[in-house]
C-alpha cells in the first residue's frame, strides 16, 4: 500500500543499462560537444578576421 520514494524511483528509472549502452551514450555526449564548441571556436575565429 505505502511505497518508499525508492521503489518509485525504480520503477521510473527502468532496468539498468548495460555497461556497452552507457559506453555509446557518453561517447555520443562527447562527439556533440567537441563538434558543438569546436564550431563555436571556429565561427568566433572566423568573425575576428
């Protein structure tokens, strides 16, 4: 009848991701922010010349 905030967060979470999906996810991140920020560097060199 009474749930813990814990169970809830279990059942919100889904099972737990395996250790080659959290490898993809954080190599994805890293790929967008070196494309992301290095596209910003580049259109802010390009605007000082």
């Amino acid at each position: 009848m009474f749930e813990t905030l814990e169970d809830h967060i279990r059942q919100d979470e889904g099972p737990p991701a395996s250790k080659g999906a959290l490898f993809i996810r954080w190599a994805v991140v890293a790929a967008v922010s070196v494309i992301l920020f290095g596209g910003l560097y580049l259109v802010v060199q390009h605007l000082e010349y």
